[in-house]
C-alpha cells in the first residue's frame, strides 16, 4: 500500500519536523517517558539525524548515543549493555531491522512498555559471559559477577577480553530508549519485528512529494553555507537549486521516483564550484533513492 501523506511544502515539513521534535524531547525525559522507542522512516538528506542530536544535545535528561552504518545485532547488544540508561539512536542502520532473527528480537525486547526491560543474548559469543542462573537484581550486580567469573575462568584470551572492556553478560536490564532513523518504510520496519516497535512506541514518516521537496529545496537552500564541513558560495548554490528544480530535472523525478535533497544540493554544488556542468548525467550520479514507498 503506497503511504500518500506525504509532505507538499516547506511549510508543511516544518510542522512535520516540529512534531518529530517533541517526540525525542519526550523520549528523553525518562520521567515523562511514554514510550521506550521512535521510529522515524522517511526521504535520505532531510535533516532527522542533525534534528535528533541537536535536540537531545539542548534538552535530554538521559545520556545519549548515535550509531551508524552497518552494525552488528551483537554490537549493539553490546553497546546497550554499556548505555543501559540511555537513548541510543540507530542512523540508518539497516542491518539490524534486516536481521530477522538476533536484530529483530533485541529490538522487541528492548522496547517493550515495561520502565526495566530485561534483555538476553541467547546466540554463542565468547565474549558473552553467562550470568542468568545467579538471578543479579541490578546492573552493577551483573558486572560484579562478570568480574569473579572471569577472575575464576582460567581464560586468558577471556581476561584479556575482559580488560579492554570488549565482554558482555549474558543479560542485563535495560532502562533506555530507542530512536530508529531509517529510510526503509514503516510496513518494512514493522514486518521484520512483526509490528512490534510501532505498536509499542511512537512512530512518524517524514516524505516529500515531489512538489514538496522542490519547495523545500527553494526555501531552505539558500540558507546553506557549508556542505561535510565545505564552504558553499551564494552563486553556486543558486545555479545548482535553478538546475535542481529545473523542468528537465522535474522530469527525471517523475521518471525515477527520486526526489532532491540537501544532500544532493550539497554535493552538486561542490561539484559545479570546481567547474563540472550540471546535466542529467551528474544528477542521476549523485540523487539518492527517495522514500521507500509500498507497492
């Protein structure tokens, strides 16, 4: 089923990225905390990670973290181990919602209604350390039992392991929350944790129709002054937004089902300063897929 509310001016996105604001300024208030988890699946290069790392940056009453790329469901099992009390928030990473199986399951344990949700890792690891038949009642209990059962092991390579802080217990209680940045739909979201992380916490999409991401582009581009760290000239941005909402490249849109983005006026326009020509070429090289709509 394709998802039609989608976003058709400037206007509209800063309602939609307002509402997206006071959703993680909520989920990292853990003593107004609704919800242990945010979903957020919508257009690549609209700002949801800047968005979420400035708000929590200015507001969180909670430590938080930002993971992305390609993580393993052990890593980040690891890695709530170690931010037991945080918002950790998933940047695109795909991997875990794709792994049906170890992902999948973290997922739903981790964000079930429960203010302290128990979490376990099941698969073989040798840096998993095996404390559920000592029934530890916190955290720090768990870690101590860590301590004497790796001390007592006789395994140096697990000492070792130990040590650099690259060990994990076989369970823990988790009190954080979990923000999933993804531009993967929501019904594929919801189908590889069968619907658990919609039906237990909040979740938005945030896509432009065409229209709404030429509008976009229009409104907010000329405002950008720097691209990955590179300074951007109010000439070049000017040509690369006429080029980027051109009727020829209206075209390509509706012909590919791509939208543009910041991100492809930020790498265009680097590219048209150091002298390239804007044609269809570059930008077919350099647009991102848009929103992962359902047929």
């Amino acid at each position: 089923m394709i998802n039609n509310d989608k976003i058709n001016s400037y206007k509209e996105y800063l309602a939609k990225i307002n509402e997206y604001e006071t959703y993680i300024k909520l989920i990292s208030d853990p003593d107004n905390r609704a919800a242990n988890t945010l979903v957020v699946s919508g257009d690549p290069g609209i700002g949801k990670t800047y968005r979420a790392e400035k708000i929590l940056s200015e507001h969180s009453k909670c430590p938080f973290i930002i993971l992305n790329g390609r993580i393993t469901a052990v890593k980040l099992y690891q890695t709530m181990w170690e931010n037991h009390d945080a918002v950790i928030v998933l940047d695109d990473v795909n991997s875990i919602i794709q792994d049906k199986k170890d992902g999948a399951s973290l997922l739903k344990a981790a964000t079930e209604s429960k203010r302290i949700r128990q979490v376990s890792w099941s698969a073989r690891n040798p840096d998993c350390i095996p404390v559920n038949k000592y029934n530890c009642p916190t955290n720090l209990k768990i870690a101590q039992r860590m301590d004497d059962l790796v001390r007592t092991s006789n395994n140096k390579r697990l000492e070792r392991a130990h040590e650099a802080k690259n060990t994990f217990p076989s369970m823990f209680y988790f009190t954080g929350a979990l923000i999933i940045l993804t531009n993967k739909s929501l019904y594929t979201v919801d189908k590889a944790t069968e619907g658990a992380l919609s039906n237990r916490g909040n979740h938005m999409e945030i896509m432009f129709s065409i229209e709404g991401a030429i509008d976009f582009i229009k409104t907010f581009g000329p405002s950008m002054t720097k691209f990955n760290g590179v300074k951007m000239k109010a000439k070049t941005i000017k040509e690369t937004i006429k080029f980027l909402t051109s009727e020829k490249a209206m075209q390509y849109y509706a012909r590919t089902r791509k939208r543009p983005t910041l991100r492809n006026l930020g790498k265009l326009e680097g590219l048209y300063q150091s002298g390239m020509k804007l044609d269809l070429n570059i930008l077919a090289n350099n647009t991102e897929c848009a929103f992962e709509d359902n047929a």
